[in-house]
C-alpha cells in the first residue's frame, strides 16, 4: 500500500508540474490580487498549483505554511476575478490520477455574496475541505486490510462515493473497454505466456553471464582509469593536434596562389595531352604493325648478310696494281674475320 502511495503521489506531482508552468506564466509578471485559504488537510497539493473558478484557471497557489495545527495556502488571483465573499475552496483532482488544484466556487447551502473576494482576504476552515482521491482510498484500503475497524471501512466507503459522484458514465465506459480488453488478454494468453517464459530464459542467461558482464564491467573500469591516468598526455595531444591543424591552415593559405598557378599549368598540360592524343593512337597502332611484321622479316634462329664487294681501278700501275691488290686483299680478309670469324 505504501507503493501504491507513493506511486500515485509521484504521478499526481509530476502532472502538477507540467500544468503549474502555465498557471506560473498567468499571473507572473502581472497584476493580481492575494487570498489566503485555511485548509485543515491539503494532502499532496504542490506549491504553483493552478487555482481555478467555473473550471476556468484564474490563479496558482504561490505558498503553503503551517499556521497553527492547519495548513494556510497563499493563492495569487488574477486581477478583474469575479467571486463571492462567501465562496468556498475546495481541494480537488482533475481527474481520477491528475493533478491537484484549488477550486473557488459559490456555496451549495447559502446564496452567493454580492460582495467580492478582494486583496488580504482569508476563506476560514469552516468554508474549505480537501476532498479524498485515489490514494486515500488505497490508503483506507490498506487499513482495513490489516485489520481496520468499521470507521476506516465507512471512510473508505465514503471515499469512493465521493470519488465516483458525476463520473459514472466515465467509468461504464473503462469498465466495458476492460471487459473487452480482458477478452483479448484471455485470447493471447499462450503468446503472453511465450513471452514470460522467454524473458524468464533472457533473464536466466543473462544470470549465467554475471561473471562475463562482472569482468567486462572491471575492465570498462580499468580503462575508465587508465584514461584517467592518460588525461595529461590526451589534453597535450590534442593540443599539439590544434597546434598542427592551426600551421597546416597558414600553409595552405601561403601556398594557396602557387598551388592556383600549377593547377593552371597541369590543365593546359592536359589540354595539350588530349590534343594529341590522335597522334599517340596512331603512333601506338603502327608501333603494333611493327612488332607484328619484325619476327617475320627475320626468319630462324640467324642473320645471314652476303656482302659482294666490287673494286674497280682504271688504268692501275704495276707497282700500284700489285700494291693495291695486297691492299685490297688484307682489308677483305680482315672483313672476313669480322664477319665469320678468324678461322673460316
């Protein structure tokens, strides 16, 4: 009981939270007037809680103090409010789990003032009252269950009268949307309970791996520290990286025209290059002919050159005749050699 409590109160402060912004923003910064409210109960009513009158939101609570055995709540309304002198506070919920707030409205057995509420004015506890939500009927509830007596049994009886009052429609409507909700749940029981029982293995698994996880959480932590350790080394390495981006940066910016100018240069050499590129293709194919037709020219595994040498002298000398004739023959000979060796 002391979950669902604390469960309940939880959701009912946080959505207090998320709608206490809006009443913040109604009244700060504006003109408004204080009105004070003395509560013998207020159970979980938040500080900036919204303050509403024919379900309109014309203030929010700005303080809670303790003034004697009772409970005093400092209320900021909005200027040009219109409510009785006489009215009423009531301590409610937006709904079944919302969110708490004071409601001002004109009472139920007296006629309504002609007077208004103005500024300093204080509602006596006699004309406020906290009324009971979810938790204290979980709370009577959890009493009678631990061996309540019949007041907490009236009480929680009281309780869930006063919870369900102008809300029977509304919970008609959840009561037929559980019944077929609970149709569906029995329907899909098997693949719920496939469902529980692979969790059940997950988790299984998961206890087996405890000593898996255990190291790889040490050694997350290990490294965690040796980091830590490295912190030193890490910051003067990134500086030094700075250092570098930084000098690399006033490099490319120095270099920046130089580098204009040999792009330039290396696009008109590439302009040239495809310019003749046609010649190169053709240079390319004969080149090809060639190395094709040169095996062919030159059949086997030799060269044989015959070479027919042919002297002719008009009217030669003796002396000259028989001189050049020597010549003449040693300079064959020795193109003999050359050509098919010194012993042939």
């Amino acid at each position: 009981m002391v979950l669902v409590r604390r469960l309940v109160a939880a959701i009912s402060l946080a959505l207090a939270a998320s709608f206490s912004l809006g009443s913040c923003v109604l009244v700060a910064g504006g003109t408004g007037f204080r009105v004070d409210a003395i509560f013998s109960d207020i159970g979980d009513l938040p500080r900036f809680a919204n303050v509403q009158a024919s379900d309109v939101v014309v203030g929010s609570v700005r303080g809670i103090r303790l003034d004697g055995y009772h409970a005093r709540v400092s209320m900021r309304i909005r200027t040009g409010t219109r409510i009785p002198a006489n009215a009423i506070a009531l301590i409610r919920a937006t709904s079944l789990l919302g969110e708490k707030f004071v409601d001002l409205r004109a009472p139920e057995d007296a006629p309504a003032s002609t007077d208004l509420l103005a500024d300093g004015a204080v509602i006596p506890l006699e004309r406020t009252e906290r009324l009971p939500g979810v938790d204290d009927a979980f709370i009577k509830l959890g009493r009678l269950l631990q061996g309540g007596n019949a007041a907490d049994l009236a009480t929680l009886i009281h309780s869930s009268a006063t919870i369900v009052r102008d809300r029977e429609d509304a919970l008609g409507r959840i009561f037929t949307e559980l019944r077929g909700f609970s149709g569906v749940l029995a329907v899909r029981a098997p693949d719920i309970a496939s469902a529980i029982g692979d969790l059940d293995t997950a988790f299984t698994s998961l206890a087996g791996g405890k000593d898996i996880i255990r190291r790889a959480l040490d050694s997350s932590a290990d490294a965690t520290t040796i980091l830590a350790d490295q912190r030193a080394d890490l910051d003067a390495l990134v500086g030094s990286l700075d250092r570098a981006s930084a000098v690399l940066a006033r490099y490319a910016t120095a270099t920046r025209p130089a580098s204009d100018r040999a792009l330039k240069d290396l696009r008109l050499v590439l302009d040239q290059v495809m310019k003749t590129t046609g010649d190169l293709e053709k240079a390319l194919t004969a080149l090809a002919s060639f190395t094709d037709l040169w095996p062919r020219a030159i059949p086997g595994d030799y060269v044989q050159l015959d070479i027919v040498l042919t002297l002719a002298n008009s009217a030669p000398s003796a002396t000259s005749a028989s001189a050049a004739g020597s010549v003449d023959r040693g300079a064959l000979g020795t193109l003999a050699d050359l050509l098919w060796g010194a012993t042939r």
